[in-house]
C-alpha cells in the first residue's frame, strides 16, 4: 500500500471492528409497523441505531477508533472537529476507555450538543464558524494534545465501524433486497457498501438525501466529488461533503441515490415518531421519505432502513414551528 | 365456582392466554439508559409496549378475549365501551380474526381516537359524555348486536392478557427486585400481580398514579375502593376508578403505590423521551416520575418499569402548551 492515507478499509476490518466494539455498543433492535407497510406496499425494517447510549450510530466508528489505540497513543487520546453526533459519541467512547477527548467545534453550535459532549468528558475548544478558523484551531488543538485525529467519517477505522450495523441488521432480519440510509459525508453508507458488497452483493445500497444538500446526488451523477459550500436543510445531520473514502464507496457501491424535500422530510419523520413510536431526527427521516416518494422503486420489496440517530430538541419540533 | 361474574384469573389462565396471544402480538424489547440509571442509582429496564402495533400494552388482553371466543360468539363480534386504548385494541384484535367490534364513545372523544379505532374496522356508536348515557347507548348496542362485551380491565381474559407482559419482561432480563406500572383501572397492574405472584414471588409490584386522579391510591390506604367523580389529569390513560377484579389483586399483591403531580409527570416524559427516545404517553411516565420522586426505595434495586402506550398526539405535546 503506497499510499496510507488512501487506506480502503476491507470486509475483514468490519469483522474485527464488530469484535472489537461489541461490549462498548447496543444492539439496537429493528422495529417493524403494519401501518407503514401497508402504507408503501414494501416490508420496511428499521435498525434503531437512536437506541444506542449516546443515540447515534456513530458510536460503532468512534468506538473502534478509540478501542484500537495503542495504549501510547491511547494517554494522548483523540481529538476531533465536529458539532454533531460524532463529537459526542467520540467523547463517550474516550470516556469509556478513560482517555482525552479534544472536540473543536463552532462558538455557534447549540448549547446542548456542547453539554452533550461535556457530559461525556469531552474537552471542548471554540473556533468561529468558518472553515479557516476550525482548521487553525484544530491544528493547534491536535499539535498541543497529541491526540489522535478521529474524522467523523474520512476515517477507515470510522467506516469500518459503521459497516458493524448492516452486519447485525442482516442478522435480524431474514435478508434484504436493499438498505437505505442517509447520506451526509457518507460514512454510514459507506460502511454499508463495505459490509454488503461481500455480505449480501444481491442487496442495492440506496441513499437518501435532502434536496437542499443534495451534493452526493450531484457528485453521483457527475462521477466527481462536488462539494456544496453552505447547504441549509433540517437535516442537520447531513449538511458535510463527500470526501475521497466516501467517495469511493458510493461511486463504486451505491445503486441510486433519491432526494427528498423539506417537507416530504418533515411529513415522514412526524409519520415515524407516530407509528413506530421512536424519537429520531430528520436526517433519519430522508430514507421514508424518499421511499414515499418513489414508491414503485420499493414496493414489494423488502428494505431496511437505518434510522441513524435520535438526538432533536424536543422543544423545537420541526411540525410545531 | 359458585359466583361466576367474580371469577379471578389464575396463573395458568396467563399461560394460556400467552400461548393464544403470541401469533397476534409482538414481543417488544426491554430498553435500558445509562443516563437514567446514574440519575436515580437503580438499575432501570423498560419493557416498551407502546411498540405493539396499536401501540399499548391492551393488545394482550384484547387479543386474547377476541381469540378465545367460540367460532358461534365470534360470529357476533365483541363490543365494548372506551374512548381510549382498550377502543382501538379490542378494534385491531377483532380485525386480525375478521369479526365486528362495536365501540361505544362519548361524542367528545378526540378525532384521532376515532380514527384509529375506525382504521381498525371499529364500529362506533357515540354518547353523550355521561355515565348514565353510555350505559344505556351500551346495553342497546350489545342487545342489537349480541357482540361479546370486553370490559377494559375488570375482565378476566382481559387480566390474564395483561398478564403475559410481565412473563415476557422476566424472560427478557436477569430478574427483577420490582416492577412498577401506572394504575387507572388497574388491568395491567392486576395482571402483574398474577404473573408475579407465582413466577417471581419476591419481586414486589408497585403502582404510580398521578396525584390528581389518585383513588387507588386512597382506596389502597382505606382498605376498600373509593371511586373519584370526574378526576382530571394529563395522564388520561388512568381517569378510570378500580372494580373489584382489579381490586383483589391490588389489595392482595401490591407492594405500594406512589403518586406524582402533573408537572411530575411532565418533566419525566421529557426525560424518557430525550434518553429513551422512545414516544410514550404521559400516563406511561407516571412510573418514573415516582421513582425520581422516591429515589431511597429504589436505590440499588433493579427494576422494571412498563412502558404502557405510545397514542399521544404529536401536535400537542405538554411540554410545548
């Protein structure tokens, strides 16, 4: 391998990084509604990765980032930029092995991601809300700490974390034709490519964008990486670009990737928290909202969803605005 | 048996009834928040009924009334009279064996419980929101009908259902020290202290009721059922007073009840919500809320708690009026 910084994390990384996470993580069950297939005229399976401790599938990457350190670098711990679910999740898993956790994140981000993150033990540094300031900041972060830098999802160790849910999700269910998760930078997609192309090569990877950040369906469609410069949806989740691993998954992988709109976005997250009865966020609403959309892709089919997180702020409900 | 109408079910009528139900109902997970156990220093299991596809624990014993029925009595359908769960339970039970089940349901009841109970393949008739108008609107119905009447929860098929929660709930975890369940007419309590008193005699069932509609609990203390007039709580799950099926076993197997006020019940909603990320009904919040209330008793202790029903109207959250 010449190139180390382009490492392509393999089916035999995910097998480990599943040994490796196991008593950190949930197995979060997969949830069904009479209600919603009947609606779509699909069988749907829902993998409630909200159901993990910190709420987010992100906590199978950043688990096995953290778990695989060297006990060297393990003292110096990890540090990140994020203002989402990784950051929290990286802290929880810091807090679990013990170690420093360094997040950068905007002055900006709401006040209860940053309690969040320090509830865990996170050690947080505020840059201002531009790209500069938070690579600067991150660099001095990084040079000060020592800490090892966990990307949300550029990383192959996240990816290979990620691809651990489709590998129980299969091991819930009797199979399925395809698997729709949503798509930000594309670190849960691409660990889901990671698992099912040796897994289930029968099975379609299909993601799911809001229309308002649809840079992956425009890279798609253009065979390059196109990167937005300041998305604005809901989905807040899935505002970051595509970046070269992520991009070699979903190039390479992924079967279609549909958009939906802020509303089909709204109506579909409000339709699950009634049927299914979970508390999820919008990003985790893109895939039913697009299986709404293009209902004859689905039907009759059996389609698992991954609900990737369920950390909204219960005050501010998109459908009470 | 001299006095059939008071017929009280036994441990193997549970059995049974689980043994019927199990086709016709899910088995739905026990949850478990790191959080929440800090918070209260026990060790708290949530076995979440609110995921039953009508969303709340009466699919048990509506289930296994509709399904132990004769082909004959079948023929003629169930009826019963509930503007809440029970309506829309008794509904799915009877539509899942393609029989009628007639509904009788003040005018007054929400839209969206009609709805539901319609969805179903309830047929409603509607009364005047009175007790003296419902039971007559009841009798006609169940004349012209001959539909097999269903008490909401002084049923003995209906508590032996309700029972089969908690058999579920042991099998799912490593024992419990006690489980705690809200109380309104006192189905599932009953049914809890069936199960409990033959499989696990040494947990303790204990009951949560909010302080606003709180005569189980004065019942409990005087030694004999005091019935409130018009008790009125967000908790609307648990208006209704105890009879005397639900009465025997709350006055022979309960080890407490605790109660809690509406603001209470409120902010452990939230709570569960935001941890749990799970949608429940304030009434199934009654439990938790007596135990942040109560921590000494529960400190150290595992313990059950059941997560009712998940109806609640996402329009109108408490915490957002």
């Amino acid at each position: 391998m010449k190139d180390l910084q382009m490492y392509i994390p393999t089916y035999e990384d995910m097998l480990a990084a599943h040994e490796r996470i196991k008593p950190h993580i949930r197995r979060p069950p997969v949830r069904v509604s009479h209600y919603l297939n009947e609606l779509t005229g699909a069988d749907l399976y829902f993998k409630c990765e909200n159901f993990q401790e910190p709420g987010a599938f992100k906590v199978r990457g950043a688990t096995n980032a953290v778990f695989g350190l060297s006990d060297e670098q393990a003292a110096k711990g990890v540090a990140t930029h994020s203002s989402g679910n990784h950051a929290s999740c990286l802290s929880y898993a810091a807090m679990l092995r013990g170690i420093p956790c360094n997040v950068v994140m905007p002055k900006t981000a709401p006040q209860a991601k940053k309690d969040t993150v320090r509830r865990y033990g996170g050690v947080i540094t505020e840059c201002e809300p531009s790209t500069t300031s938070r690579e600067e900041t991150f660099a001095r972060v990084e040079a000060e700490t020592g800490g090892d830098f966990v990307h949300p999802y550029n990383d192959p160790r996240v990816i290979a974390g990620q691809g651990t849910c489709s590998k129980e999700f299969f091991e819930q269910t009797d199979g399925m034709d395809m698997v729709v998760a949503p798509i930000g930078g594309g670190g849960m997609i691409s660990g889901t490519c990671l698992t099912l192309a040796t897994l289930a090569p029968e099975c379609q990877v299909i993601a799911a964008e809001p229309e308002q950040a649809d840079d992956a369906y425009r890279s798609f469609k253009a065979g390059h990486i196109i990167a937005d410069d300041a998305p604005k949806t809901i989905a807040d989740g899935l505002l970051v670009p595509l970046k070269e691993r992520t991009w070699y998954f979903v190039s390479n992988h992924v079967s279609e990737i549909y958009t939906a709109s802020e509303q089909e976005i709204i109506d579909a997250m409000k339709l699950t928290w009634k049927h299914l009865r979970i508390v999820m966020e919008p990003s985790s609403a893109v895939p039913l909202a697009c299986i709404l959309k293009n209902a004859q892709a689905f039907k009759g089919k059996r389609v698992g969803i991954i609900i990737t997180g369920g950390n909204v702020d219960l005050d501010r409900l998109p459908w009470t605005l």
